[in-house]
C-alpha cells in the first residue's frame, strides 16, 4: 500500500505541476501568459523530477505504460501492475481536479474570452492524422522508454537524467501531439476537465495518448530485452 500510496501522490504532483505551468502559461490573465514553448518544456521536465526525487520508494514510474514495459522486461512483479496502474491512473485526476480549483478565474476568465480550457488538461496533435499521431506517440514513448532502460543505471538512474530525457522528448516531438507519453498524464486530466469544466473534450483523439504510449513503451522494453548489447 505504501508503494501505490507514493504512485498515487506522484502522479497527483507531476499533473499538478506539469499541466500548471500549461495553465500559467497559457490562461486569460495569468501573470505568466504567453511564456513560450521553452518555458512549457522545461516546467514538464521538472514536473517528473520533482515527485520521482520525493516518491523513489515506489520506483517513481507515475506512468501506466512504462509500469507495463518494466513489468515486461523483468524489472517490475506483474502482480504489481493492475495497483499501480489504478494509483497513478487515479492520481493524475486529483492533480487535475486540484488544478481546476486553483486556476478555477482563469478558466472563467478564459472560456468567457470565447477560449477552451481543454488544452491545459490534455494533449491534442498541431495536425490531426490518427495513424501517423498513433506512430507520433509510439516514437516519443518508444524513446522515453528506452532511454530509461538503456541509460547507465537502468531504471535506478539519476533523476536528473530523467530530467534531461523529459525535456529532449518535449523540444523533438512536442510540436508534433504534445508529447502525452502517459495516459496518467492525459486520460486522468481529461476525464477531470469533463467533470469540472465545460466544452468538448475531444473523445474522439483521447484514445491515441494511450495505445500509442503503450506501443512505443512495449517496442522499447523488447528491443532492449532482446539486445545483449544493452545489457553489458
């Protein structure tokens, strides 16, 4: 319980910090609106920094599809998966939630500007193509992934390095879907901005943040279990 306690409060923080400066950046009379692409990346890196310094004891995974792939190469008991999945499936829409109070005149602010909130919750593709925005997905994750396996350290590398991974994924394939990666990072918020906010919430997209992740994380964990380079 311990370990899905630490999921469930990472995953609430990095959606907490991570679509925050989404919402900073980008609501009707934020202090910080207008800050660029830059800015977003660099707050999304330490989005997943921050909880995976303070929740280590639970593997600070905070993502159902890199749970799956551990599980798959052998570094995590399957047994363990459908908890954390749950925990950091449930955090993402508490950090969400917590979010949709804070920023809650700015959301105001901005839908009675005539604008959608919908896109500090969730990710969306600058050109909609559901095969190539699958593959799009797949590649971001497929990278994450596998940096994190193949890095030096495995999956008990630094968080710093963690930190350098998120944000080279976010400056090469951001422009792209928004670099979801998580379905805890972009299904969790949805479902909260479905509950809190008014607007559409693009249903018909949200599926993409989450089989595509679980492709390029399942691609990333076979190709460095069945690599013995890898592994030296």
């Amino acid at each position: 319980m311990q370990a899905y306690l630490c999921e469930f409060i990472g995953t609430a923080m990095l959606v907490l910090l991570g679509d925050g400066v989404c919402m900073g950046a980008t609501l009707s009379k934020s202090g910080f609106k207008g800050s660029n692409s830059t800015y977003i990346t660099i707050g999304w890196g330490l989005a997943v920094m921050v909880p995976a310094f303070m929740f280590g004891y639970s593997g600070a995974s905070f993502n159902p599809v890199l749970t799956i792939a551990l599980a798959v190469v052998g570094n995590f008991a399957w047994n363990l998966v459908p908890g954390y999945i749950i925990a950091q499936m449930l955090g993402g829409f508490v950090g969400a939630s917590i979010l949709s109070i804070a920023y809650k005149d700015h959301l105001d602010a901005t839908e009675k500007e005539g604008g959608s909130t919908l896109g500090v919750y969730c990710t969306a593709p600058s050109i909609p193509n559901a095969p190539r925005n699958v593959f799009q997905e797949a590649l971001a994750t497929f990278v994450l992934v596998f940096a994190i396996l193949a890095i030096p350290g495995g999956y008990a590398l630094p968080n710093f390095a963690v930190f350098g991974i998120i944000m080279a994924c976010g400056m090469s394939f951001g422009g792209l879907t928004g670099y979801a990666m998580n379905p805890a990072r972009d299904l969790s918020p949805r479902i909260a901005h479905a509950v809190w906010r008014k607007g559409d919430n693009n249903w018909g997209y949200s599926w993409i943040p989450v089989v595509g992740p679980l492709l390029g994380a399942l691609c990333a964990g076979l190709l460095w279990k069945v690599v013995p380079f890898f592994h030296m």
